[in-house]
C-alpha cells in the first residue's frame, strides 16, 4: 500500500514553535506516514538561478519571511511526535560539513527512536553557494556531494572509522550513535531528477527520491529505469531501491479537467491519478499542497485524510 508524507510549514508566518507543533500533530493524527522539512539556509533577495518545483516556476517564499533550518525543526519534532517519521526533503550537502551533518542527522535519529529519514541532494541555487563561502564547489558539487555519501556511510557502519577522499579525510575516528537501532539503518532517499542523480540513486541509495512539478506516472516510471541500471552497473540489485517521490497537489471542489502530469481536482480525481502512481511501483509520495495560506493547507490535508487516504 502506498504511503503519504506532507511537507511541513517550516518557512512564513506559520513556523512558529506553534505551528509547526501543531502541523506536525495533526498530521500524524490524520494518518500520514511522514513529514517533510525542504532545506534553504538563505535566501537571496534577488535570484536568477531558475526554480524547478512548483507550477509557476519561480521560487515561491518571499527572502523577508522566515525559513526555518531543516535539520534543526525535525530535531525540536522529534520531542513533539510519536509514530510520524521525520524527513528532510532535501538536505543540501554541500552547503555542510559531512562529518557534521552525519552528527546531527544521526541525533536525530537516536531522539526519535529510529524515524529519521535522510533524503539527500547537492543542491541549485547558486548565489546560496556564494553566500555561505562554497561558490568554488558550485560546478563540481555532484563529485562533492558523492564524496560526502561515501563519508556518511563510512561513519554510520564502522566501528573505528577511516576515509581518505579528494575532499575530506580522517583516521581512526569513533562515531556515535550511528542509529537508534543499528540493525535498522537511517535511510538514504536521494534526490535531484536528472541523470547524475539518477546514478547516484542506483549507486547508494535506498530510495529514488525526485521532486518534478509535473510528471506523469509513466514518466516517472520511464527516468526510474536509469537508477535500476545505474544499480546494475554498480553491482547492486535494482530490486533494493524504492522508488518514492514528492507532488504538488491541489484539491479542489468541483472536476477540473485533467492534465496528464498534473495532480489536481477533487478528492475523487486526485484517487484516482495516485492510483496509477501506485500502479508504476511508487511506495511513497511527499506531498505539497499548493495552496495559499497556511489554514488552507490545513483543510487540504484533512480532505486528503478523510477522501483520499483511504482509497488510494
């Protein structure tokens, strides 16, 4: 059966202690399996790097609303929540340090008994690289950010911990806690929806994890093709790795006519298109619904709760 996540209000007015507090609970108690926290540390008030992830094609927080640091708002969740998992849609490696952000992320993991799921990417924006000082990693940031997952699993599955690489080194170190049940390991979804992440989907990952603002299942289905034999080459087995991704949706109250890539309409329309999601092999979709204001997301997710959940 599918599973559903929603994308938490980690930025504007409604990321606030209450807020987020109160998105988090009420979708653990609708029924969702996860929540989402996207990643942004600045945001520059004039950006010419063009945005890939919502209907219009410009990015939609405004620079003097707040932006919550992703890491750190599923870390407060942890403390705030039971059963949900808490998921960071992507985390930005190469804006961090990998021997840091495997830290925290791995605190987290510890504080929430196991619920963290590490979705990674290696990043967009290129004035946000030039802020925090890494503007000279820009156009290399996929050798970065694939130096970095070596790190991050170097650290979580060895006792006295080794790595020399063309960007980071250290020897001998110990690493803990690497999990809350090492048994169990934290989850690596990757995201990013063109080739290199598809290879590095199929390489390291346990999960393909893309966000397309418009896609169509067979599409989706068709770009998944390349990780299976991305992780045939790297001499995986295709069969371990999920393929997962994140929506834009609207529910609306009356049909609306039906665009193959898009999910939007009634709760009705909107089973219906997941359904064929469901029927390419994907097992669990983050949603973000697109909709104005905070309230409105909330009566969104209750419909999805009550109309959707259940059919799908």
């Amino acid at each position: 059966m599918m599973e559903f996540g929603v994308f938490l209000p980690v930025s504007g007015r409604a990321s606030s202690r209450e807020g987020l507090m109160d998105a988090a609970q009420k979708a653990e108690r609708m029924g969702f399996s996860s929540v989402w926290a996207a990643d942004r540390i600045i945001i520059p008030w004039k950006i010419e790097t063009p945005y890939a992830y919502n209907w219009s094609g410009s990015f939609m927080v405004p620079p003097e609303k707040p932006f919550l640091e992703s890491l750190t708002a599923l870390a407060f969740l942890a403390g705030c929540t039971e059963r949900i998992k808490l998921g960071v849609s992507v985390l930005v490696m190469t804006y961090r340090d990998p021997v840091y952000w495997a830290k925290v992320v791995s605190t987290i993991d510890w504080l929430s008994k196991g619920r963290f799921i590490l979705g990674l990417g290696i990043g967009w924006m290129e004035e946000e690289f030039a802020a925090l000082g890494r503007k000279d990693i820009f156009k290399q940031r996929a050798k970065v950010g694939e130096e970095q997952i070596r790190v991050a699993k170097n650290l979580f599955t060895e006792e006295h911990c080794t790595y020399h690489g063309d960007y980071y080194a250290y020897d001998d170190i110990a690493f803990y806690p690497k999990a809350y049940d090492e048994s169990t390991p934290i989850p690596f979804w990757m995201g990013g929806e063109g080739k290199g992440a598809q290879r590095r989907a199929g390489k390291y990952a346990d999960a393909w994890f893309p966000y397309f603002a418009r896609v169509t299942p067979e599409e989706l289905a068709a770009r998944f093709g390349n990780v299976k034999r991305f992780a045939e080459e790297a001499g995986r087995d295709p069969a371990e790795i999920a393929l997962n991704c994140c929506l834009s949706l609207e529910i609306t109250d009356e049909p609306v006519e039906q665009e193959a890539d898009v999910l939007r309409g009634t709760p009705e329309q909107v089973s219906e298109r997941l359904a064929k999601f469901q029927e390419v092999g994907v097992e669990h979709v983050a949603l973000q619904f697109l909709v104005g204001r905070y309230p409105e997301r909330l009566e969104q997710m209750q419909r999805f709760s009550e109309e959707v959940l259940t059919q799908v």
